[in-house]
C-alpha cells in the first residue's frame, strides 16, 4: 500500500531524517516509533508532501508520490491526522465534521455517519465547540474527520499523546473497527510501545532519524522496541 525508499527528509537545508526504508502492506497497521526528538513527525509530514523529500521515494498503492502535493495525496485517499488533537476550536463539533463532509458530497454524509458509529461518544458532543471537548474527545473528533475523506491509508501521529487510559482503549478499538470493517491500512507514530504493538504487524524504531530497528509484531516486539528505544 505504501512504500518508503531510503527517504531523507528535513526543514530547509538542514536533514532530520535520513535513508528511511518502510513498507506498510494492504490492511495492515505499521507503528514507528522512536523517543522525542526522533524524526518521526517529520517523516509523516514528508509522507504526506508537507516537507520535500530530498532524496528516495514515496510509492502509494503503485503510483510514485514522491512529488505529489499534499492535496492530491489525500484525494488519492491518504489522510493525516496530526500530532496535538487540532481542531477548529470555535466550531462545535458538528462543524468541523460538516466542513469536511461537505466536500464530499453523498459519500461525505455517509462516511460522517459512519465515523459516528465507530466514535459513539461524539454523537452526544456534536453542539459542543471543539475547544471544549477533552484531549481525548478531540482526538476521536480528529480521527472522525479524518475518515470523512475516505482514505485507504491513515497516517496518525501520536493519536493517545496525553490521554487518559479508557480512552485510549476506546481510540484502539477505533482504530482497529476501521481496518476490519473498512479495510483500511495505518501508519502510526507511537511512544507507548505496548499499546502500539497490539494492533501492529510490523514496527520501526527511528533514532535521530535513522532506523535502528525493525521488526514485526507479537510479544517479542515489545522488548526488542523497547531495547531499541533505550539505546
Ligand atoms: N520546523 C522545524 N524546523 C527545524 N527543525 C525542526 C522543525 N520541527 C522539528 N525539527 C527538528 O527535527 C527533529 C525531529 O523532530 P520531530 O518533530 O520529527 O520529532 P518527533 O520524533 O516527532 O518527536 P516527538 O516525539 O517529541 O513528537 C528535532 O531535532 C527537531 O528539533
Ligand atoms: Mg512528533
């Protein structure tokens, strides 16, 4: 579904990530994970054409994106949901989720519907303005519009950041009703380690922004992430 080759990535002259190789496979979920710090928002942001790739490549579902603008990408059926829970805080919930829904005519309706059943809480927060809402709740708003899009591919950063527990549960389920019911694939950016390896097939750990370790899923997984990460 979506391939890294070798990419190095960065803000002006200066690169942070550097000859990353990834691979995320159909229906799967991939997590990157890596301390603060690591370059692992920089390379979600060079995935979604928000940094130029300075050199390698990005091929989503066989088709080179490497130059593609950001916009194209989503409307080829990638969608960001950004580290931080950004919503538009003086809109109610409701509006943030018709502001994407809109663009997208009788599908756009459906799909809101549909991110509602998957996030049953927001349905009863659709008046409330986004800034408002808990950290938690704004991730689920976040998630939710991102799913208006219909992607095949989420790419989440940090999606339980500063998150109570229960609430992290509800966002994992989330996530992993969309992959089964939708079929779609993720790639997340992760610092707890145990909960992203619960849905992952396969995991990177970056370090000042190169890959220090792969590997893929299961029990394992955690104490060689783990190890990778204390490095
Ligand atoms: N806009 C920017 N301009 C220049 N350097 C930046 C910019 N944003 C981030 N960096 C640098 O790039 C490196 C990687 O940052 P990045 O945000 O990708 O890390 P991260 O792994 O996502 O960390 P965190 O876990 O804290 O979110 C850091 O050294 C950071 O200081
Ligand atoms: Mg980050």
């Amino acid at each position: 579904m979506l391939q890294l080759d070798s990419v190095t990535t960065g803000y002006g002259r200066v690169s942070v990530v550097f000859d990353v190789c990834l691979e995320v496979p159909d229906g799967q979920l991939v997590a990157v994970l890596g301390n603060n710090g690591a370059g692992k928002t920089t390379l979600l942001r060079a995935v979604m054409g928000l940094l130029p790739v300075r050199s390698g490549s990005i091929v989503f579902d066989g088709t080179d994106i490497t130059k593609m603008t950001t916009n194209k990408r989503v409307r080829n059926g990638i969608s960001y949901v950004p580290q931080g829970q950004q919503s538009f805080g003086q809109l109610t919930a409701r509006e943030n989720l018709l502001l994407v829904a809109a663009r997208h005519g009788t599908a756009g309706a459906r799909r809101m519907a549909e991110a509602l059943d998957l996030f049953p809480a927001l349905r009863e927060l659709l008046g409330r303005r986004a800034g408002l809402l808990s950290g938690g709740q704004r991730q689920q708003l976040a998630i939710a519009r991102a799913l208006i899009t219909g992607p095949r591919l989420m790419v989440l950063d940090e999606p339980t950041e500063g998150i109570q527990p229960n609430v992290v549960a509800e966002i994992q389920a989330a996530i992993s009703a969309m992959m089964s019911d939708s079929g779609i694939s993720v790639l997340m950016v992760e610092q707890h380690v145990g909960y992203a390896l619960k849905t992952a097939s396969a995991f990177t750990v970056l370090a000042s922004g190169r890959v220090v370790s792969t590997g893929t899923g299961g029990a394992d997984a955690v104490v060689q992430a783990r190890e990778a990460m204390a490095l």
